[in-house]
C-alpha cells in the first residue's frame, strides 16, 4: 500500500491585460481607450490518497483534491476623444473572486496473464464553485456612478469510465466506455447604485445540464514495414441551457446530437530511415457554459462581452499526409495537411442605432478551412549544440456568413468571404555546456492572419534560460525569461456595421525567473 499527499501554494502578481483600443464610427466620431488588469492570485492545492495493490493482478487508487484559487483583479479604463487630449470617462473596477475545487476519484486497474492486457474502470466527481463578486465607479465629467453584482455558480461533474486493452499478435486492441453527466446552475445578480449603466434586467439564473455517453474502439496494427490505427469514437450529446423566465432578450435554449468521430492512422517504412503516413480525423469543440452565459461581462465597459445560449458545436476534420527522414543525429519531417470546419466558433462585434456601445457575442460563423504544409528540422551538431526548427505556411480561408446578434436588440451581421497566406515558424536553440551549464534559445514568429470579423497582425518572441546543476546533481539553480524584447502583443483590427475598431493587447508576457531546485 502507498500512501501520498502533495500540496503547494503559489502567489502570483501579474498585469492581466493591458489592451489600447481606438474606434472609429461612421459618424467620424473616434475614442481611445486603455484597459489595464492588474491581478493577485493565490493559488492552493492539496492531494491525497493512496494506490492499494491487492495482489498481483488487481490495484486500487483513491484519491481526493482540494484547491482554491483566490483572485484580486483593480482594473482602470479611461476613455478619451481622438485627439487624446480630453478624457471622456473613467471606468474603474473591483473583482473580489474565489474558486474552489473539491474533487473525489477512484480507479481500479486489473492485469491479464499477458503483458499489457488491462482492464481500467474509474469514476471521479468534482465540484467547483466560482464566487465573483465586482464593484464599478464610472466617472464622468459632470458626474459619478456606482455599480456592483455578484456572481455565484457551483458545478458538479460525475465522470464514469471502463477501458479494456487487449494485446495481438501484430499490434492491440483498444475499447471503452464513458459517461460524464454535468451541471452548472448560476445566478447573477446586478446591484445598480447612483447612475447605474448596468442592464438590471440581464440578470438572474441560469441552470446548464449536460450528458455525454460515448463509446469507443481502437485497433493498432504493426509489422516490420507497416503502422495503422483505425479508431471510432460515437458519442450522444445532450445539453440543456435554462434562462429565468424575466430575461429580456434570451430564452431556455438546447441540442442533442449523436455523431461519429473516426481516426485513421496508416505510415509505410520505405527503410530503416525513410517513412510515408497518413492521418484523418474528426473532432469536436462544444461551446463552454460561460460561452453561452447569457450575462453580460462590464471589465470592458464599452466592449461589451455576452454569451448566446443558441451557440452550437464546432465540428473539424483533419487531414494529413507526411514523410519522415531519419539519420544518427537527427531527422527531418514534413508534411501537407488540410482542415475544415462547420459552425466556427468566434466572437461578433456590433453596436445598435444611437449608441456607441459595441457587443461581443460569441456566434457560429458557418466554414472555414486551412490548408498547408509543415516541415519540422531537428539536429544535433555537435556534443555541445543542437537546434531544432518547425516552420508552417498555410492558406487560411472563411466562407461568408450571416449572424444575428439578439443582445441587447436584433442587429444581423454580414461578413463575406476571406483569405490570406499566412503562417509561422519557431527556432529552438540548445547548448550544453561544460561544468553543467545548459542553455536554450527559442525564437518565434507569426505572420499576419485573418479571423472571422477581421485581422490579427504579425508577433514574435525571443525566450531564453539558463541552469546549472550543483551539490553532485541533486540541485538546481536556473534562470529563465519569457518575451525578451515584449514583443508579443496581440494586434487586431476589427470591421462592423457602422464602426471598426484596432486593439493593442500588451499583456503580461515579459516575465524573468530566477530559481533553486533541491532533489532528497
């Protein structure tokens, strides 16, 4: 019997967001705006349990884990005309949020005669509590308002599995049940003070339920000359979203599907140092409870961010054919792929007649699709240096798509189709030094792309780190830094009826650590 407990503690202090945004109305009217987070967290964890080897086939393990995360965000956002010389607005916030996660799991693992034949059956619960809790004063030129809301939601998750893996003579068999049964019901309540610019009405509950049985087969076949896999996963999907009955622009709202999802392997040994595969698969992104959370987020108090309970899933299929080389100190791989996907899940930006509002709601902008080709470089030059590159071109592409935004009054949103070339490619550099240094380079860059309502611009970062070994390898000192020349900043440029908008997003990627790590 093995009995375990681990915990750990980490406080942090971060700049959360640090975005400038300038809009432009069609009216010729401009305003700047600067949205800074600064955020405390302090993070808890514990765990424990224990792994009981009941004899030799047959091994138990239960386990518990509490942990919270305790949040403290002070955020400021001033609003001024074009010219940057009058301020507008002062929009200044309070976020008081607390986290907590218990979570229950067993798992029991049974040994066949043969070597790595298994039976695996687990269950796990968790319970996760989001208590948040925001206090607002927006200043004006000739007044101050005061506004407030607090947010409670508890999850329960029940999660249930059965994993069999049988060996073969030329590969293994792979099966499985799972069954996850979820539920989130959350309550908002907006507190208006003096001059309130909160929607009071956009509050109340909201109940989300889901339930996802999925089955699953796998077969891995391998010889001297041939690897294939062929899996299917089928799953049943129920998700149910309930909206209190005084909410003025949603109403309870849900889906139900059962689909297929295959993956196929299949790779061919030319030699000992050549060989050709090909993959496809199918996925799935569903949306997440707080992507269609019908209340509007005020952190950005005139970008506004609302989910759409009628937000359905992202559906995905992959394809790629690849080629590997090896050799003694290396290899090289490349490979052309295709993907595309149904019901793209973005964000819409829009504003309504007579206000300069803008409301971000998430939307499922119909096709898009990615075609390129990859190829991946690593090296070893000598006992000292090695490298490795991966560079990416591709060819983005998103159909026209027509969307309407229902909050806070119908607004419909036409986009037509985009493309661009774009892509990326990232240098990781290693040296091992004498006297037990090491050290890493690691240099990447991003070309321009497109999204659905709009552009990302071009970014890079040069990270780097350093550690040297002590006391006969047991410890460790090392320094690292992240985005040497805090260059990776996130700009966009957004196109909607009647406005559009660049936003600038320095956030905190700058960051340098210095450490000591001791093994007993």
């Amino acid at each position: 019997m093995n009995l375990f407990l681990q915990a750990d503690n980490l406080y942090t202090h971060t700049l959360n967001k640090n975005e400038f945004v300038t809009r432009t109305y069609d009216d010729q009217t401009v305003i700047n705006s600067q949205l800074k987070r600064n955020r405390n967290t302090n993070f808890l964890t514990t765990k424990t349990g224990l792994d009981w080897n009941i004899d030799e086939k047959s091994m138990l393990t239960v386990s518990g884990m509490y942990g919270s995360e305790k949040i403290i965000d002070r955020g400021d956002q001033p609003f001024f005309d074009g010219n940057k010389l009058e301020r507008i607005r002062l929009w200044q916030f309070l976020e008081d949020e607390l986290k907590t996660t218990a979570m229950a799991t067993a798992a029991y693992q049974y040994k066949f005669k043969d070597a790595g034949h298994l039976l695996n059956a687990g269950f796990n619960y968790t319970f996760h509590r989001e208590d948040e809790k925001y206090f607002y004063d927006n200043y004006l030129p000739e007044s101050k308002g005061t506004d407030a809301f607090k947010l409670l939601s508890d999850e329960k998750v029940y999660d249930f599995n059965i994993d069999y893996i049988k060996p073969l003579k030329y590969g293994r068999i792979e099966t499985g049940v799972k069954l996850r049964s979820r539920s989130i019901p959350t309550n908002m309540n907006f507190i208006p003070g003096a001059n309130s610019v909160l929607d009071k009405n956009a509050g109340g509950w909201a109940n989300y339920k889901e339930l996802i049985p999925a089955l699953y087969g796998n077969y891995v076949f391998e010889n001297e000359k041939w690897e294939a896999e062929l899996g299917l996963r089928v799953e049943y999907v129920k998700i149910q979203y309930d909206v209190n009955l005084d909410h003025p622009t949603y109403k309870s709202d849900g889906y139900n599907y059962t689909q297929p999802f295959p993956n196929l392997r299949l790779a061919y040994k030319l030699n000992n140092s050549n060989k050709i595969s090909m993959f496809y698969n199918r996925r799935v992104d569903r949306p997440n409870e707080v992507d269609i959370r019908i209340f509007p987020k005020y952190d950005d108090a005139e970008i506004i961010k609302v989910g759409n309970p009628a937000l359905r899933p992202q559906f995905t299929n992959s394809i790629e054919l690849g080629y590997k080389n090896n050799w003694d100190n290396g290899y090289f791989y490349s490979a052309l792929y295709h993907r595309f996907a149904d019901g793209t899940i973005t964000r819409i930006s829009s504003i309504v007649p007579g206000s300069k509002l803008i409301y971000a709601i998430f939307q499922n902008a119909n096709q898009s699709y990615n075609t390129g080709v990859e190829a991946i470089l690593n090296q070893k030059v000598s006992d000292i240096y090695s490298f490795n590159v991966n560079g990416n071109i591709y060819r983005n592409q998103i159909d026209a798509f027509t969307v309407l935004n229902l909050y806070p009054i119908p607004n419909t949103f036409y986009a037509e189709k985009q493309t661009a070339i774009s892509g990326n490619v990232k240098l990781n550099n290693i040296l091992r030094i004498s006297n037990g240094f090491d050290a890493q380079l690691t240099a990447i860059y991003l070309a321009p792309d497109i999204i659905p309502q709009g552009k990302i611009q071009s970014r890079f970062s040069i990270d780097a780190g350093l550690k040297k070994s002590v006391q006969g390898g047991k410890g460790e000192i090392f320094f690292n830094a992240t985005d040497l020349l805090n260059t990776m900043v996130i700009k966009k440029q957004i196109e909607g009826n009647g406005f559009r908008y660049t936003s600038d997003d320095y956030y905190e990627t700058q960051v340098v650590r210095l450490g000591y790590n001791y093994k007993f």
